[in-house]
C-alpha cells in the first residue's frame, strides 16, 4: 500500500458516525420504493500533488478497512473501517471521515489541470480499497466520466466478483506481493496468499494493466529464495513492470499515537547493497524493476 503522509487539513475531521450509507427521503407523499439511498465511505487521508502511485501527478485517496495486518504496516490508522482518535504528543486526531463520491470527485476537480498536463490522474488505496467495494466502484466510475485516468492500489485479498466490479473503472492496478509461501504470508499478514495470487492470475489473463509492487522488510521476505520464487510468479503473469519499496519506519508515531504495539520497531531498513542484490535477481526474470526512495 502506500504511505500516507503526516496528516494535512483534509485529515483533521470531526468524528462522524459509523453508518454505512443514509436514507434521503423524497417529499411528502412517497413511498418506501421511492426513497434514494446516498453511498458514502470512510476516508482517511486525501494526499494531492502524489508522484508515486501511478504515473505522472496524481491525487491519493485513502480509504479505511484492510483484511490483512502486516505487520510493517505503514498506515495502520487504515486498518479499521470506522474513525480512530490518533493521540500525538501535541495534538488529537480523528483518522476517518465519512463522504460521498460527489463531495471527494470535487476536491479531485481542484488540480485536473495537473492531472491533464502530466499524464496524471486518481488513485485509490488505503487500507484496502475493496473493503468499501460500493463507494470504490461509484467514485472511479465518476472519475473516469471526469476523464481522469484511474489507478486501484490493492493487496488483491478480496473476492473475484466483487474485484470485477471495480475493475471495470480501472486503467491500471498496483498490485502488493507480500511473500510467496502460503504459510509464512499467513505469519506474517494474517491470512493466505492462496487468493491474492490467484487474483493476481485473473487479472494477468484478463489483460489488465498491473504493476507488482513488493515491500522488502528485512528478515520476513528478503531472502534470496523469495525474491526468485516472486521473479518466477510474476515473470509467468506476463507482467513486466515491478516496484521494490524497502522497509522504513515512518508509520512508528503512528503506532504510538493509536496506542498499537510496532512488533518490528527494531527492523533497521535494507541496505542499498541488498536492494541492489533484489533488484538484479528480479532482472534476471526481463522484469522493470524501479525502486521507491
């Protein structure tokens, strides 16, 4: 996933409730049938000017709820569907604010020039996007009737159906590979990596534009043996663009302001030699490796 940084004005929001959607009524007179119901989600974070979640600029939006509980988890006020107080040393923050596709399409308004002139557009991630499947799918169907170019950073843990649906309003998905072995993914995650390769697969043969992306977190899936493994996987995909984004410690005030234990606080980040290492092994399968600084 990506990282969202320290928190801007859009992040500071009041506590909303925890409902999923509400009921509009229509005037007097009309029935149950005829009442709308407005979708909205619950988003966290919305992180414009973003250089590395797609190409050219691009808006981030993050929205709340993941199934997995990695345990580098860069932005774990995601993990949880509804809004978290974060305690810093000098302030109170409340991650999470429930809005409409129609009230975050018009924040994304704001630099469609940008997106115009740099081959940009939206990305959603999170958390993980299909966890709110409904707004997810309302709010890149908007934006792709704006004509922005729409990006899906997913873990890929989600059911074929439901992803379909999404898909249908994506030109490109970022798609994390966390490790290769099922039990030691679920270690590591908290679930299996049975579905997510599977997903992976699907979308490969489905001809969807997809860019791998693996965290390399020193000790839980830098060996040599998993990076050759993940080579292999991907290579077979006939998919060609690969993203290494190395461990940092960025998320710990995080951690410390939610009140979460950080099980890898002292994980040091990979050296450039062992990055490089990665990286040549990964050629080696006529992968694009590009690594995020």
């Amino acid at each position: 996933m990506s990282k969202s940084l320290p928190y801007n004005e859009l992040s500071v929001v009041p506590l909303m409730t925890q409902h999923s959607d509400h009921i509009h009524n229509l005037p007097s007179g009309s029935g149950p049938e005829t009442q709308l119901r407005t979708i909205t989600g619950q988003v966290f974070d919305i992180q414009r000017f973003s250089t590395k979640d797609g190409p050219g600029v691009r808006t981030t939006v993050f929205l709340k709820g993941c199934p997995l509980r990695c345990q580098w988890c860069s932005n774990p006020e995601s993990q949880q569907k509804y809004p978290q107080v974060m305690d810093f040393p000098n302030s109170h923050v409340i991650s999470g604010k429930h809005m409409t596709p129609e009230e975050v399409l018009k924040l994304l308004k704001k630099d469609t020039l940008f997106y115009r002139n740099s081959g940009g557009g939206i990305t959603l991630s999170g958390g993980e996007p299909t966890q709110q499947a409904e707004f997810a799918t309302e709010l890149l169907r908007s934006c792709r009737q704006a004509g922005f170019h729409t990006t899906l950073d997913t873990c890929g843990y989600c059911k074929w159906e439901v992803l379909q649906g999404i898909l249908r309003y994506v030109d490109l998905v970022l798609f994390d590979l966390k490790h290769m072995d099922a039990r030691r993914h679920k270690e590591l995650t908290g679930v299996s990596n049975k579905l997510i390769l599977e997903n992976a697969r699907r979308m490969a043969q489905a001809g969807i534009q997809l860019i791998i992306r693996f965290p390399v977190i020193p000790g839980c899936n830098d060996s040599m043996d998993n990076v050759m493994r993940l080579g292999e996987f991907v290579s077979n995909l006939g998919v060609r663009r690969f993203d290494l984004l190395p461990y940092h410690k960025f998320a710990l005030q995080k951690y410390e302001a939610l009140g979460m234990d950080y099980r890898l606080k002292e994980i040091e980040p990979p050296s450039q030699d062992k990055i490089r290492d990665i990286k040549n092994a990964l050629e080696s399968f006529g992968l694009e490796i590009s690594v995020a600084l």
